[in-house]
C-alpha cells in the first residue's frame, strides 16, 4: 500500500509555513511502515488526480489566489471529479477559500472552484487570533492560528468545528472550517497537522488515534476500489 500527496504551488501557496503539513502526513505515515510520496506541482506541470490519494492546498495572498485559481479552473472538471470520487483534500485559508463558488473583494470578484456550496466575502478589518475549536473527528480540541479578511459561508455543509476560542468562518456563526465528503477546508495555520497533534495529546498514542484516522481513511478509499476492481480513470 502506497499513499500519494499532491501539493499543489508550493511556492505560491505556502503561508505560515503550511508545507508543515506535508511534514507531519510524511512523517506519521513513515512511523506506520507505509510507504508515501509527495508530488509537489508547480504551475506549469500536468496534474494527474487519479494517481494522487491526498491533495493538500495551501494558503497565500489574494494576488497569488487568483494565479492558481487561473491554472486550476483549467482542470477544475478532473479536480472535481476527483472529490466526488471521494479525493482526499485538506485545504488551508486561501485553499479554503478557493473551494467555493467565488471570493469578493474590494478589487472585484475571483471566480472560485465550485468544489464545495460555499462562497466568500471580504469583511472589515481581519480576523487574527489563536483560535480553539471542537470537532466531531477528534477526541480533543484543534488548535491554531487564524488570519483572514475574508468571512466564509458554508450554506447547509457540515463545519470542521465549533469554535471555543476565536472568530472561525465569519466571526458570527460560532463555526470554523468545512467537512465534504472527504474534503476539509480550514482557516486554521499553525501549521495546523502538527500543532493539531500536539494539542491533541502529548502521548504519543494519542497522536496516533489522531492521525490514523486520515491516513486509515485514504487506505479504506483505495481498498474499497480495489475490492470492487474499480480504480480512477487516467487519462
């Protein structure tokens, strides 16, 4: 069993340091003996989505937001395809933001994704704070950092916490982040996989039952296809 990370712009996407996150994913899955490879893509390179098991989105500024969401509308039907057919993605902030419909903001409209009903306004003044959340796929709580401009709208999708501490998606609904199928969108840096599982627990097992989950959840995906002969098409 082989696990495949795509990171999608690294170098455009990469605020706060979230290529932490490919870090710690590496690092726990070669704890566990499997065998995983991280792909990062730049902008000229061809994207393959059925050969990628977990996609990760970083964040970065609005002008860097618009140069990958340019590149990506090109191949956003196999992108989409790719989370229907039950993808892993974690996107960060500006990823976050990207899987909706469109971002607004005082210089216009940047037409998003269209992989999640979400879509996103920009506020007054920036939400910056620690910020603290409980969610149903974790025993404790998430923390992290949040820095963002924009209030995020989730319409009638399941949220990736309620938050304790913190403004979360818009400062006013009490919720931070969105869970689709297996797509997760969050405002949370930190980076937020390894500040994760330190706030999950200090033991080590606890870290464990953490971050098991996800990558037991991309080996059940690749089961599955393999049990029922079916795998993603290539093109």
């Amino acid at each position: 069993m082989k696990i495949t990370i795509g990171h999608l712009y690294p170098d455009l996407l990469n605020l706060y340091g979230d290529r932490g996150n490919i870090q710690c994913l590496m690092k726990r899955c070669q704890w566990r003996g499997i065998e995983a490879e991280t792909i990062p893509f730049e902008l000229d390179d061809k994207i393959d989505f059925s050969k990628l098991d977990i996609v990760l989105l970083g964040g970065g500024s609005d002008r860097e937001q618009m140069i990958v969401c340019e590149k990506l509308q090109k191949i956003q039907p196999d992108f989409k395809a790719y989370v229907e057919d039950n993808g892993v993605v974690i996107a960060i902030c500006g990823g976050y933001q990207l899987l909706g419909k469109y971002y607004k903001t005082d210089q216009g409209n940047m037409k998003g994704l269209d992989l999640v009903d979400l879509y996103t306004e920009q506020g007054e003044g920036r939400l910056i704070q620690n910020i603290v959340l409980q969610s149903e796929l974790f025993d404790m709580p998430i923390v992290g950092f949040e820095n963002h401009g924009g209030r995020t709208c989730i319409n009638n999708n399941k949220p990736l916490g309620k938050v304790l501490y913190g403004a979360g998606n818009d400062g006013k609904s009490g919720y931070e982040g969105v869970v689709y199928k297996n797509v997760i969108g969050t405002y949370l840096h930190g980076p937020l996989l390894p500040k994760a599982v330190h706030a999950l627990s200090r033991l080590t097992w606890k870290c464990s039952r953490s971050w098991t989950a996800l990558v037991s959840l991309v080996i059940t995906v690749k089961e599955k296809r393999s049990t029922c002969g079916v795998e993603r098409k290539t093109s």
